[in-house]
C-alpha cells in the first residue's frame, strides 16, 4: 500500500549546473516526488531527502500540489530553456490519474516554449495526453525505460511497473502518432539480447544501428 501525500513545494524547476543531465538539460521537473514503481535498482532513494529512509522506496508519494502554479510563476525560465521531465520519478504513474500533475504541468509549458522537454516513463498512462505531447511537435520527446525482454525479470526488479508488454505498445503507439521517442535500456537487466534488440528494432532503429557499428556487429 503506497502513502499518498500532498505537499506544497517551494520550487519547480531544478537548475542543473553539475550532474549527469547538466550540459544536456537546464532544469529538471517533478511533479511528484517518491515513486510508486518501486525498482529496486531505483537511484533516487540513495540522495537522502531528511523525510524518508530509502528502506521505504515504494511506498511514498507526494504530489506537489502547487506544480502547475509553480510553473506559471517561474515562467520567465522556460522560454528557450532544456527541461528533462521526469529525473527522480516517474511523472506516468497511477497517481497521476488523480491529480493530473504532469498534464497541468506539460500545459504551463506549452504556453512559454521551451526549447527541448524530454519526458521519460514507464508508464502507458502518458497515451492519455497523447493530443499534448503531440502539439509540442519536435520540442518534446518521449524516453522509455526497456531494461529487458523477460517480464519474470521486469516483475522482480520493477515489481508495480507497466509490463514490458505494455512498454513496447506505448512505444509502439508514440511512434504511429509521430512523437519522437527513445528507448532506454539502462539498467539492462537480465534478459535474451537479440530478442530485445527485436523487440525494440522497430522502433529504435537509429540508435542499435549506430551500437552495432560501435560494437563491429555490422
Ligand atoms: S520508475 Fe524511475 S523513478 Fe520510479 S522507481 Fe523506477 S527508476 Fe525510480
């Protein structure tokens, strides 16, 4: 049972100036904080946030109630700015169909331009703004965790997470509906590389290409 609570957050938008994302990404959002796919690789937990021990991964959410009305006060760091949508939750998950955060938040956005939204999840509830991610055209795209083709494995790693199944028919979908997206396979769990590489090849050709030649598997 996960613990559901509402917060009022100070900020919004985290400016990244060090980190893996900084160079890529000017600020990173979360409309949640806490996640309830509970991968036990998860790296958030590890940065300790004074409140929970990260035993408790999982179990906890807070939703920032006061996102969307964060946005529209910072608004004047959008414009032009490089946002990664998604760095220390899954802003898809079941939560979301209640408070519709990530929605509310995606249309502050869309009113003051960002020059590039990454928007990364596991979860197929993102097909239900599919008309507004779609209406960012090639400023947004969608980043999808496929970490390997064995859903026993996927259930032990990522125990409440949308099936692999699912994952490749959100990929699937996003693609058919023209929005750029990518796979991402990190952590690459235990699984049979060519039949993942099959799974997602449709798809992400571009990229296992590009592996190949790295790895001279032409
Ligand atoms: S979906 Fe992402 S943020 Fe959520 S537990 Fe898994 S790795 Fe962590």
């Amino acid at each position: 049972m996960v613990n559901c609570s509402e917060i009022t957050a100070a900020s919004i938008l985290v400016p990244q100036k060090s980190g893996s994302l900084s160079g890529a990404y000017d600020y990173t959002l979360n409309p949640y904080a806490g996640c309830a796919f509970s991968c036990s690789y998860c790296y958030v937990p590890k940065f300790p946030n004074g409140k929970h021990h990260f035993s408790e991964w999982g179990n906890w959410v807070e939703a920032k109630i006061n996102a969307p009305q964060l946005l529209q006060k910072e608004r004047t760091k959008i414009f032009g700015s490089r946002i990664f949508f998604g760095s220390a939750t899954d802003p898809y998950q079941y939560l979301e169909l209640k408070y519709r955060l990530s929605r509310r938040c995606l249309e502050q956005l869309y009113n003051y331009k960002p020059k590039k939204i990454t928007l990364h999840t596991r979860s197929h509830l993102v097909l239900e703004d599919i008309g507004l991610l779609k209406s960012f055209g090639d400023t947004l795209g969608v980043g999808i965790s496929i970490t390997t083709d064995s859903e026993d494995i996927a259930r032990e790693f990522e125990p409440q997470a949308p099936s692999i199944a699912r994952r490749l028919e959100l990929l699937a979908n996003l693609c058919q509906a023209g929005i750029r997206v990518h796979v991402s396979m990190a952590p690459l769990l235990p699984c049979h590389p060519e039949r993942l590489v099959n799974l997602v090849s449709p798809y992400a050709q571009k990229n296992l290409a590009w592996r190949y030649e790295l790895s001279g598997n032409k």
